[in-house]
C-alpha cells in the first residue's frame, strides 16, 4: 500500500509528522498530487489550535505535480503541475 508523510492534527494544539499515512483513495472530481512543497498559514494553525479535529490534516496550500486523474476530468494529464488552496471552511 502506498504512503504519504502528512503532518495530522492528533488533538486540539497537538500535531504530529508522520510518514506511513496511506494515500486516499481517488475519488471522480479529484486529482492526486505528488505534493513538493506546502504552506503551513495562520488559518491551519487556527484551525489546529481551535479545531484540533483528530486525524485531519494540518495544511491547505501546496504545490505540486498531478500523478493520477479522478474521473471526470478532460483538462488535466499527469504532465501538469497544480498550486492548491483548499477550503477549510468545506471540511474537505
């Protein structure tokens, strides 16, 4: 099973590193990114320190480059490269 290092909320103002988090499944509407780089901003240390939902993921910007394509999409091929912002606001 593939694996990604993720930085995951574990409680309210707790986080933790770690390296054997297994890839989501792809799901229809959705890109996986092979991410090089993220921005960990004041909104996801809030929302760590607020929020602190066990499991989540710590960060909503990051760069990258796409290495599969979820159904539905026409305008993406594994060549391009993506800059994400998420919407936390979304729960996603």
């Amino acid at each position: 099973m593939a694996t990604q290092k993720a930085v995951v909320i574990q409680a309210p103002k707790q986080v933790a590193v770690v390296t054997d988090r297994p890839l989501p499944k792809l799901r229809p509407g959705y890109l996986l990114v092979k991410v090089c780089a993220v921005a960990l901003n004041p909104i996801d240390w809030k929302r760590i320190d607020l929020v602190g939902q066990a499991g989540a993921l710590a960060g909503s910007d990051y760069a990258g480059v796409v290495e599969e394509i979820g159904s539905g999409y026409k305008c993406w091929n594994t060549i391009n490269t993506a800059a994400v912002h998420l919407d936390c606001r979304k729960g996603e």
